[in-house]
C-alpha cells in the first residue's frame, strides 16, 4: 500500500515539476519581433535628424507625385484648368477628368475623391509629424522648429485648396482617429482663420533663409507669401498687401527678365519650388502638358486663352507650345520646356513665384484706392512680356486688368484661374456660354459621396449635387 | 538572443530530464528472435493485417498472401487488426510461426485509430468531429497534390481547384466562410508540424497563368508518403489547436517504417491528361451569320474595315475550334516512385523517393517536374522507454509554364480567323489583322520551389504512466519565380525591339521552426480513467518576398539576367516574422467504457496583436456516451451520441498591424528617403472568435455491415478582424479592428458506410457522405456606412452578389430589361441591383464503392454538388461583335413581336442594346445552376498471381480522375474559375512490384 502511494506521489512530483519548467521557461518576450523590413518605429522616426527631415519632405514630396499641386492629371493644375477656360480635354471619353471639363462632376467622382483623401492623407502626415517632433527629446530646438514651421506651413496649404474646392470643410489638427471620423465641417471663415493661424506660426518660427541651398522648402518668405494669398482671398487688402512688400522687397527674390528662365531650377524668380524626384528627372507638368503630335493625347491649351492675348506678347512666344497636323493646330501650355530626362536637372515645379506676389499687391493696392500703385505692380508684370505700361483710372478697369493679367500670367498653374473667377464671383459670366453644363451650385465641388456615407456629421452635401 | 538562450535552456531542461531517469532504467530484455506466419480469414489469406509486439510501436503488415514476419522475444504478444475483423492477441511463446485466423467483427469502430493531433483516440471513442481518409483512398489517384486526393471525400470539407494548371493553387473551406476578411484557411499540421499554406507565389509575376499567383505549397507534399489525412472540425477537437483552430484542421501523417524484412516498392505510372469541359461555341457559318445579323440590326450595310472576319479580309470559308488548338492538348503523365523500408525490433525505417512529371495541354514544350525524398527512422530502447522519430523530406519542384492562361483567348477568338503558322512554321500574324494568340507563350512563366522539411519526436516514459515528448519541427522554402514578356509576343509591324521586353522575377523564402514539450499521465481506477495531457508551443517563422521588374533589354537572351535590362523597378520588397508561443492542456475522464468527457483548453499568445491583447484563451468540452451497452438490442450493435461546446480563435491578419511604424514610400525628396506612417496607430484589436456547437449520433447496425453518423453543427464567429473604413479626413481609408460583426456556418453532415457483400472471393464496401452547409451574415454593425454595403446583405451568405434582376427581352424593342427596384424609371445602378445570388455550394456528397474480387479490386468514387455559377455569358461581349459566342445565344430576338432569351445582336453602335448588354453581364441572367455530379475517381487494379514461395507482388492498376461530368451546366466545367484552365481529366496506367 505504501508503495503505491509513494509511486503515486513520485508520478506527481515528477508531472508537477515538468509542468513547472514548462511554465518557467516560456517567457513574455518570446513574441517580441523584429520590426519589419522598410519600416521604422515613428518614435525612433523623430530620434533622428535625417529621418525627422524626411518625414517633413515626404511632403512635399507628395505635393509633387500625388497630392493637389501634382502636374500629373489628377493635379490642380489639369483639373481645373479643364474647369475653367484653360484646357480642353482631348482623353478618353467617360473619364472623371472629362466630367471636370463638362461640368458634370458628380458626389462620385473619382477625382474629386482623390482630391479630398489625398489632401487630408497629407494633413495627417503633416499632423503626424508635428506630433513626433514635439514629443521629441533628441532633436535640437533649431531643427524643431524649422520642421514644425514646414509641416504647418503644407497643413494651411492644404486646408487653402481644400476651403476654396469644397466650401465648409473639416479642420484637422490632431492624428486621432476617433475625433477625425466624426469631425464636422466649420464655416469658411472659421477654416481660413485656422489657415491664417498656420501660416502665421510657420512664418514666425521658419528662419528667413532656405533650410537648404536651394528654394525648395518652406522659410520665412514663403509662408508669407502664401499669407499674401490668403488674405488676398479675404480682401484684407492691407494685409495682402504688407505681406506682399514683404517678400518682394527681399532683394534674393528677383524677377527674370527673360521669361525662358522662369521655370529653370536656379530662377530667381521662385520662392518655392518642388524638385523632381531623380536627378535628370524634369517636372511633371512638363510631362503631361507637352505633346509632339496631334490629335492631341492629353488636354490642350484653350485656342481663345491664347488668341486673346495681345499682339506682342511674349508669353505667347515663350509660354505656348503649338502642334500642327497640316490641318488642324493645338496649342499645348509650354512654361515647362522638358518632358523627359535630360541627365541633369533643367527644370522645377515652381509653386509661388515673384510674380504673382506683384500681382496680389496690384489687386491689394487697387482695392485700397492705390490705382497708381496698383498700375505699378501690373507694369512690371508687362514689362517683361514685353508689353506698353498701363495705367488705370477706375475700380473697373483695375478689375479687368488683373483679372486678364493673372489669367495669362498665372495659367495652368494650380487652378489659379479657377480660383479667380470663383474669388471674384465672374465664374458664371465667364464659364455659363461655354460650358453647357454650367450651373451656378458649380462653384463647389461636391463632398465625394462615401465621406458622407461614412462620416455622416459631414451633411449635407454642397447644394446642386 | 536572450529569447533563444531562454528558450534553449527549456529545451536543454528537457533533455536533462530525459537522461537522469533514463540512463539507468535500460535494461535488457530476452534477445529477440524471429517469428513468421500465414494470416487468414474463412476465405484464405489476408492481406493487410497490422502485426503490432503489444505495447510498443513496433509492428509490420501481412502480404498479398497474407504472410508477415517479425521480430519479437518469447515473452512479447502479437497484436493482429484489420478494419472489420477482431482484434486478436497471441502470445509469441517458443514457436516461431504463428498462423492465425482473424475472425470477423460485428463492430470495427474500435480499430480505427485517428490522429486527433496531440493525441490519437478510437473512432468508437471520439468524442470530436474528425474525419479521416487513408493512404487505402489516396493511392487509387492519379493526383499530385493532397488536397486534390481529399476532394468531396470528407463531410463539411469544401475543396476547389482554381485552375487546372498543374502547380496551381486549392480553395479550401472546412464548414464554410466564418471570417468576413481575416483568413479562411485551415491550419496544416504535417507530422506535427504547422505548415504555412499560404503561397509564395506572386500576382504580379504569375496572376496571368496562375488565378492570383496562388500556388498552393502543399504541391511540396507526395500524396504517396501520406498513411493518413484527419480533418478536424469541431471545437473538441480544434480547440487544441486554439487561436489557429478556427477554420478548422488538417492533418497529415506520412507513412512509416514497419519492422520485418527490407522491403522495396517500385512503382512507374504514365498517363494522360486533358481539360474536362469546354463550351459548346459557335461554328463559322453561325458566326458570320451573327456578324451579319448584328450589321443589319445596326443598319450598318458597309462593313467597316476592322470588321476583318465578315468584310473579306479573312477566309470566311475557314473553321478552327480554337478550344482544341489552344487548351485542347493533352498532357503526358509520368511517375516513378521508390520506396524501401524495413527494421529491425529497435529501429525502422523507410526511404520514399519519387519523381513526376507533366505536360500541360497548351500547344508547346512547358512542364511541370517534381522530385521528392522523404525518410522516415524510429528507434526505440530495448525496455521501451525511450523512443525516437525522425521524418526528414526535401521537395523540389519547376514548373515551366506559357506567360498567360489561353482560356479565355479560345473562347473569343473569331472561328474563321486565321491561322496561326504561315507556311514556313512561322507566326503568322496576317497583315497585323489580328492578335496571334500563340504568340503570349513566347513569354514563359518559370518557378522553382525547394521544400526542406524535419521533424523529430523524442518520448521518454518517465514511470509507466507518465509519458515525456518533445517534438521539434523545422521548414524551409525557396520560391523563385521568373515571368518573361518578350518583345516577340507582338505583332513585328510594331517594329518593337528588345528595348520594350519585360521581365519579372519574384522570389519568396519562407523558414519556420517549432518545438512543444509534453507531457502525458494516465491514471486508471477501476471504472474510471483520466488521461492528461499538457505542453506548450514555441513557433516562429519568416517570410521574405521581393519582387523586380526589368524592362528594356539589349537582347532577349538576357530576360533572366535583370541586371541587364535598362530600368529595374523594386514592385515589392518585404520581410515578416511571426511569433507564436502557448499552453494547452487536455483532460479525457472515461468511465466503464461508456461516458466520456474530453476537457481542452489552450492559452496563446501571437506576435500579431499588441503586447496588451497578446494573449488569448480557448477551450472546448466535448462528451460522448455509448448507449448501446445499456440497450442491447439486437440490430444495434453500437451507438453513441455526442456533443462539443468551445471556443478557437482566428489570427490570420498581416503582421505587424498594430505597430506605431514609418515606412518608405516613393516620394524621396531631396536625397532624403520618403518617409510616412504605415497606418493609424490601432494596437486595440484581438482575435477573432468562433464558437463552435455540435451534436451528432453515431449507429452501428446489423452486426457492422452498416454504420451511420449524423452531425448538427451550429459555428457563429464574432469579434471579427477587419479593415474597418473610414472617412478620409481621418488620413487613411481603413484601419485593422475588431467589429462585433457575426457570421453563422451550421448544416448537417451524414456519413453512411456498408459492407455491402463480404463473402469469400468478393468484397463489396461503400461509403456515402452528405453535407448541407448555410452560411450566414447575422450581424455587421454600421453595413450601410461601410465600403462592404455593396457586398454583403445581413441575413444572406457572405458569398452573395447583388445584380439587376432580369426580366426577359422586350418583344417590341429587342432589349433586356430589368427590374426598377426602387421604382424611378431609371436603372441607377447600385439600388437597382437587388437580385440577390448565393455561390456557395448548398449541398456537397460524395459517394464511394470499393469491390475486390479474387486478384482484382476496383474503386469508384462519384462526387456530386449542388450550387450556382457563373456561365458562359459571364465577361462575354454583346453578341454581334467581334467575339465568338456560345451557342446559348442563336435563340435570340429577330423582329418585333419575337419573344426570345437573347437580345438583338449589334456590333456595340447600337447604345441602347450595348447598354442593355452591359448591365445584363451584371444580372442574373450571367449566373446558372452549376450543380454536377461528378465521376471523380476510377481505378481497377490487378494482383498478378506470383509465386508462393516469395513476399513478391506485381499489382498492374488503371487510374482515372475526373472522368465524366454529369450537369446541365453550358458555361465550362462547373469548378473553373472563368478565364482560367478548367480541371483536368486525368487517366494513368500504373505498374507495381513489391520485393
């Protein structure tokens, strides 16, 4: 008997003790895993200089290859160009940029979807990367704020062409998903006072130099002038027009005077450029604007953009491309000279140049009764096209002299056309005659369809869709 | 580091243990010797027979002529079983030839051992849903893969081929689709070890030859080394298996050695192959009839000049079945397979080699080579105590296949276009009238897979009733693959060159090693007995893709040289590790025969969750008792009713989900990388899980000749892990959670098996299996909101469409038209497709005789199942254009007043009819009844009657699979993925000599 409760015991001596080696010997951070090829935990990210700078020029980046200021098709620049009078769409028929040049763009639009996730994908990251850099420890307060600066300076950006595209529109300044899937849309003027905000920031903690030796990325000036803009589209003309001065006043920034350098890398006309991915690589505009044969493959300049240009005007030489079949002709926008590689770099997008700073402080001045000084402003522009010096006497002329000195100074780049007429209410007498699809609800793009599926706090959609 | 140090100090714990108790307790038992005998039944001997030495591993089988040797000691007792017959034990003694008389048995349940996975346990005494085929069922088919060899054979196992390319890829749904998203694979278990069964392959690089680059890696496994396959089903008997046991289980258990002479088995098979079905297509004379029509419907009376086929461009007097030019081949079939095993009284082993290769039906020289090796070696100490098992195999495979499926080429192309060589054997591309579709096979699709597989089984008996296992597996895979697309498959008027050649090369690893020590103590006291069992699993793995693309070649010659073409593109480049560590425990209590509990439980942890929701618990309780002891009634000699309640779990979502993590994008900038957040950071998901119910009766009636099962069972999966969607302010369109969204698998499955005659020269056995499966949608919180609104329907199976509900041709215009569900005199497109159609199978059965008679046996096996699908309309054009047709579509609308199933024909100017055509391709007039029934396999096999005096056999054996298809179906075979190579009819003549 004894015996066999001893074997009994033995047996579960022996059990017990096995299972507790096999219980002591696993371990909590068996499951621990290597972090996966290609990926970097977000807080070693902001540990790092070069990695923390990358995360900030991933952005523009993706301003450049995907996102709202693209030359690809699905940029602002094709868009609305084709929305308004600058293009003229020669694709395959049924496409969603065809339902741009139509007017007939509807809640399911593929590009407009990929305008409204593209934009807030890149406001996220620009959230994302402020988070990182604020709760870093390693990085230096100068590299801190010069990032910060740049990723507020592509949030405003962002939210600018966002508010002008789709009218009342979410403000996003936080990487939470929960507070992001059930945001509601704020008031234009609420959003623009959000961009105001931004920009100022950016301005105040962005160096006046060019973190880089070259003008691609955001300092002191270009925040600025993107201000300049902004409150131009307020009508704080006194604003628009101190922040202008400011940045033409900066003797770096000098206008070409040979319009054939404009769009060239080192053009001191730029204030901030985006630079091609690859050396030798030129800019994507080039790229999709230029055609060698007709029919045309891709959209063409409108003929009337260019037959109502004046005689002599040099843009017309230096700016226009033309092909010719023997019987028919396209005119093709040629600011950008290069569509392929060219072994080193000739060209970069130029996203905000001197130009258009004296075209905001003309308006500014204007507006403000300074007709002189507005006159000013245009004459440097014509100047250059090799054009008479105007002068301007009344409210209406100034007017129609900026509106037509933008719209040829300024077309196919980033919609500014579009943005024009919608700013200063002439989208309907310009657009109604020859855009059959015309209606006045136009003036917004419609909020894509499956964001206000999703998010229904996003109701209602823009009226007319 | 310090994991592996830690984790090899367990194991080295382990081994500690093993040795201090095992060194001194070996000892030497009498010296074995020789014994031998004849076994027979009342109609002479049987062939077969497990001879097992009682109490040990140690056993052979008896011969064609029933003969068997073995070596055992005096005091050993011989343990003799054989399906059907009683178990008989006979003690060795001094003589040493046994003959023995196996008397037959009412009951067999009790000899059927299955492989439950951590343990075996007897049919009879189950108390689990598993289901079993044997080598005895694989070996009659002329199959390569596995999964191919358990088609329709097992209740609630799903299997379809997705395309009949050999080297191809397997669905497999074991009781349904419980995941809305996350993975619906079972969990592979091969001698012990998991074995990913996820492909290797790439859609990128093989999607055009390959249905989404699916290759299935269990092509790696010789369906001729299994002994057996279990599937396990229901939560007893997968919740052993926890958060992996979800979709189910299968096992694999590869053949072992046996102890007795060396015996060698040659076998060498050749065979043929060709597609099962194809679609009945229009001949030329009603194909330019079409054409003709069409032009006139569309008031076209100058044919345009593109119109090759009708304008004259083309001999209109010329016919060519493009079915069989293209995929109408047929493949040879070869196979030789060795085998050599044999053993002494400690140590057994066996060596399988074999080497297959096959042609594929396309026109050309492609082929599909596999050799594999595999050994087998147990060892055990004199006293029993300690045994060992090694099972090592290495599987290499090519697979040299054309770039691109001609399926669905063959069913477009115009019957009289033209022919495909000119004169001198060239290409013939008709003055660039058409497309040479032999032109797509000068690109070749190649891939190479080689497959290291090891496992070991160490077991001490630390006291009798205590039992000691480690097992450790390890597994390797090499996947490369290259796709070249040669300048040379377009039409030369391009004037194209090298410099627009493309080449894709995709290479795959994939290494995992496992270890699990065990334990196991059994205890007995009178009517009771418990058996416990516990372990754990340490698993790690590690999957590496990368994936280039060249294009721009200064020569074709250097396709397989990417550092040769102009511009190199990184498609995709990736490394995953996975992570797995747990406990699990079984508890089995049987009393007096009757009642048994079986108590599982496991605790998991899974390196795809964040460390807070790491780990997760399963378990299940399974309950059999045996009624029949107390009933006693004549007719019923066995019966048993059971049940299981539990809960397995499903982590089969892409690693690293839950990580805080930047990663590179294309968009450096700067010479700075491109550099942005993979995802939302989410580390709040968990497993998935499915709780699992059955009940079942199992009865054995008359004496054993027959026996049924029925099972009930009732699955609801929750907790769901899916990409929930999100509103794009959030910055990303989807992020990984858990929705509290509820799919329901339940259905009865019925399993019949009769002995039907058993008299002295003829044996008659059949098996019949039936499957009723439903799938269900029961909950999907926030469905409308979500991207999945268009896809899934609550209360509906998960595999639904939504389509526009056909109602027939107008008789005035010759249009289709279509239900307006919601009534606005428009067909707008999503709310106006409400048709609801379910694709999955609704009944699946499947029906098995085997008959032997004197030297001859021959197997049948018939497969039958009930479903829907798509047919020959789906992705067809309007007929009328350019396309050839089905035959389906000459009964069509003429004139007004005509009431026909088809519209008018156009050539596509005719809006309203192209339109009408285009929403009828998503309708239900694309989708049939695919239901068949199917001659699945077929053999007959012949015992040439050799000699006596010697163990020799030559068995001669005719195989078939998929010989005939019975359906109603028009649109192909009913198991083809559209576009993509049907199954193949297989036939192979089969030589084997055992010496």
């Amino acid at each position: 008997m004894k015996t066999i409760i001893n074997q009994q015991n033995k047996t579960l001596a022996l059990f017990w003790g096995v299972i507790a080696i096999l219980v002591l010997s696993s371990c909590e951070d068996y499951l621990e895993v290597q972090d996966p090829v290609g990926q970097i935990n977000t807080e070693t990210v902001f540990t790092d200089e070069n990695t923390a700078t990358a995360a900030i020029t991933t952005l523009y980046g993706k301003l450049r290859d995907q996102v709202l200021l693209t030359g690809n098709s699905n940029g602002l620049g094709m868009l609305m160009g084709l929305y308004a009078d600058e293009l003229d769409y020669y694709g395959s028929p049924g496409a969603s940029a065809e339902q741009f040049y139509l007017h007939q763009v509807t809640a399911s639009n593929q590009m407009v979807k990929e305008l409204w996730d593209n934009a807030y994908h890149l406001i996220y990251l620009c959230n994302a990367a402020i988070e990182g850099v604020v709760n870093s420890d390693a990085l230096t307060e100068e590299v801190k704020t010069q990032l910060i600066g740049e990723a507020l300076f592509v949030r405003a950006v962002g939210h600018f062409y966002l508010v002008n595209l789709f009218g009342d529109i979410p403000y996003i300044t936080t990487t939470n998903y929960q507070q992001n899937a059930t945001v509601t849309r704020l008031s234009e003027q609420l959003v623009y006072e959000a961009i105001i905000s931004d920009l100022l920031e950016a301005k105040n903690l962005l160096e006046t130099n060019y973190p880089t030796p070259e003008r691609i990325r955001a300092n002191n000036y270009v925040a600025a002038s993107f201000l300049a803009r902004v409150y131009l589209h307020l009508g704080q003309w006194q604003r628009a027009e101190e922040e202008s001065t400011y940045v033409i006043n900066n003797p770096d920034y000098v206008m070409e005077t040979d319009l054939n350098r404009e769009f060239l890398k080192e053009s001191t006309s730029a204030i901030l450029q985006l630079k091609p991915k690859n050396e030798g690589d030129n800019t994507l505009e080039g790229a999709s604007f230029i055609f060698s044969s007709g029919p045309p493959p891709v959209p063409t300049l409108n003929y009337r953009l260019v037959e109502e240009m004046e005689e002599d005007d040099l843009r017309k030489e230096s700016w226009v491309g033309v092909v010719s079949d023997g019987t028919n002709a396209w005119y093709f926008p040629n600011k950008y000279k290069q569509n392929l590689n060219t072994g080193t770099t000739i060209e970069y997008s130029v996203v905000l140049r001197i130009a258009e700073l004296h075209l905001i402080r003309a308006e500014a001045r204007g507006m403000k009764g300074n007709l002189t000084g507005a006159a000013n402003d245009l004459n440097s522009i014509r100047t250059r096209a090799g054009l008479q010096n105007i002068s301007i006497s009344t409210s209406e002329e100034l007017i129609d002299a900026i509106l037509k000195e933008r719209r040829f100074e300024l077309f196919t780049e980033y919609g500014h056309r579009w943005f024009d007429l919608k700013r200063l209410g002439l989208a309907a007498d310009v657009l109604a005659n020859i855009k059959p699809g015309w209606q006045s609800t136009n003036i917004l793009l419609p909020i894509p369809e499956a964001e206000l599926l999703l998010n229904p706090n996003l109701q209602p959609q823009n009226p007319g869709y | 580091m310090k994991n592996n140090f830690r984790h090899g100090l367990a194991f080295v714990s382990f081994l500690a243990i093993f040795f201090n108790y095992s060194f001194p307790l070996f000892s030497q038992n009498l010296p074995p010797t020789n014994v031998s005998g004849i076994i027979t039944d009342a109609d002479g001997p049987l062939s077969g027979v497990n001879v097992l030495i009682k109490n040990t591993t140690r056993g052979t089988i008896s011969n064609l002529d029933g003969q068997y040797s073995i070596r055992a000691s005096t005091i050993d007792t011989l343990v003799l079983t054989y399906l059907g017959y009683k178990t008989q034990e006979v003690a060795v003694g001094k003589s040493s030839t046994l003959n023995v008389k196996m008397q037959l048995d009412a009951t067999t349940l009790d000899q059927v051992v299955i492989n439950a996975g951590y343990y075996k346990v007897s049919d009879k005494e189950k108390t689990g849903s598993i289901a079993q085929i044997t080598s005895k069922d694989i070996e009659n088919q002329p199959v390569s893969n596995p999964l191919a060899a358990m088609q329709g054979r097992m209740p609630g196992v799903d299997i379809v081929q997705t395309s009949g390319v050999v080297g191809g890829g397997f669905k497999v749904r074991i009781r349904g689709q419980s995941s809305i998203l996350a993975g619906n694979e079972p969990l592979y278990i091969i001698d012990g070890l998991p074995y990913n069964s996820q492909s290797l392959g790439s859609q990128s690089a093989a999607g055009l030859i390959i249905p989404g680059g699916d290759i299935s890696p269990l092509n790696a496994i010789d369906p001729n080394t299994i002994e057996s396959i279990e599937v396990l089903k229901d939560a007893d008997a997968t919740a052993i298996y926890g958060s992996r046991g979800a979709n189910g289980v299968v096992l694999i258990t590869t053949k072992k050695g046996k102890e007795g002479k060396t015996s060698i088995t040659m076998s060498s098979s050749t065979g043929v192959a060709n597609i099962t079905r194809k679609i009945k297509l229009l001949n030329t004379e009603q194909y330019l009839n079409m054409r003709r029509e069409a032009f006139a419907n569309d008031g076209i009376t100058d044919y345009p000049a593109t119109a090759f086929d009708v304008n004259g461009t083309w001999d209109q007097n010329r016919y060519t079945n493009w079915q069989n030019e293209l995929i109408g081949g047929t493949a040879k079939l070869r196979d030789l397979n060795a085998a050599i095993s044999g053993g002494n009284n400690n140590t057994q082993f066996r060596i399988n080699g074999r080497y297959l290769n096959e042609t594929t039906v396309y026109p050309g020289n492609f082929n599909y080579d596999r050799i594999n090796l595999n050994s087998n070696l147990q060892h055990h100490s004199n006293d029993d105590r300690f045994q060992f098992t090694l099972n090592a195999g290495y599987t290499l495979e090519e697979n040299l296949l054309p770039g691109s499926d001609l399926s669905g080429v063959a069913l477009q192309l115009a019957p009289n276009a033209p022919a495909l060589h000119t004169e001198d054997g060239s290409l013939n591309w008709e003055n660039s009238t058409w497309v040479n579709p032999l032109a797509q096979l000068e690109g070749v699709y190649n891939n190479t897979s080689k497959t290291l597989l090891g496992s070991t089984i160490m077991q001490y008996k630390l006291l009798k009733n205590l039992n000691l296992k480690v097992q450790t597996g390890y597994r390797s895979t090499n996947f490369e693959s290259n796709n070249q697309i040669p300048h040379t498959i377009y039409d030369p008027a391009y004037g194209l060159d090298s410099s627009v050649s493309q080449s894709y090369l995709h290479t795959g690893t994939h290494t995992s090693f496992i270890t699990e020590p065990q334990i196991n103590w059994k205890l007995k006291k009178e009517n009771h007995s418990w058996n416990v069992l516990l372990g754990s699993t340490f698993q790690s793995q590690k999957t590496n893709r990368l994936t280039l693309l060249g294009y721009g070649f200064a020569n074709n010659g250097f396709l397989e040289n990417l550092s040769a073409a102009n511009t190199l593109l990184i498609l995709n480049e990736n490394s995953n590790q996975y992570k797995y560590q747990s406990f699990f425990a079984r508890v089995n209590y049987e009393f007096k025969n009757q009642l048994y509990f079986n108590l599982t439980g496991r605790r998991d942890g899974s390196s795809r969750f964040s460390n807070s929701y790491r780990y997760g618990n399963f378990g299940a309780i399974g309950a059999a008792w045996i009624f029949s002891e107390q009933l006693k009634l004549p007719w019923l000699n066995f019966g048993k009713l059971r049940g299981s309640y539990g809960i397995t779990g499903n982590d089969q979502i892409a690693d690293y989900q839950f990580l805080q993590n930047y990663f590179l994008v294309d968009h450096s900038y700067d010479g700075n990388i491109g550099l942005e957040p993979a995802r939302i950071y989410n580390p709040n998901y968990q497993w998935e899980e499915n709780k699992k119910r059955e009940v079942a009766i199992e009865l054995g009636l008359f004496k054993g000749a027959l026996n049924l099962s029925t099972a009930y069972y009732n699955n609801r999966s929750s907790n769901q892990l899916i990409d929930y969607s999100l509103p794009a302010t959030t910055g990303f369109p989807s992020i990984q959670a858990n929705l509290n969204a509820i799919v329901e698998n339940s259905g009865f499955e019925f399993e019949l098996l009769g002995r039907v005659v058993r008299k002295e020269h003829f044996k008659w056995n059949s098996s019949l299996n039936l499957s009723l499966p439903k799938n269900k949608l029961v909950a999907f919180p926030g469905l409308e909101n979500s991207t999945y609104s268009n896809q899934f329907v609550i209360g509906q199976p998960l595999n639904i469409l939504k389509l526009y509900n056909l109602k027939g041709v107008n008789p005035e215009t010759g249009l289709y038209e279509f239900e307006d569900y919601n009534g606005d005199n428009e067909l707008s497109g999503l709310e106006d497709r409400q048709y609801l159609v379910d694709l999955s199978p609704k009944i699946l059965a499947g029906l098995s005789n085997s008959l032997t008679y004197r030297n001859w046996s021959f197997s049948l096996f018939l497969q039958y199942v009930k479903k829907k699908g798509f047919n020959e309309y789906y992705g067809t054009e309007p007929p009328g254009t350019m396309s050839n047709q089905s035959t389906s579509i000459l009964d069509r609308w003429q004139e007004l007043g005509d009431n026909a199933p088809m519209q008018q024909y156009t050539t596509g100017v005719n809006d309203a009819a192209y339109t009408a055509y285009s929403r009828f391709s998503q309708s239900n007039g694309i989708i049939s009844d695919a239901s068949f029934l199917r001659l699945k396999s077929l053999s007959i096999s012949y015992n040439l009657p050799l000699a006596q005096s010697n163990n020799n056999t030559c068995k001669l054996s005719l195989m078939a699979q998929n010989l005939y298809t019975f359906t109603n179906f028009k649109g192909g075979d009913p198991e083809q993925t559209k576009g993509f190579l049907p199954p193949l009819r297989r036939i192979s003549f089969q030589a084997q000599f055992q010496l």
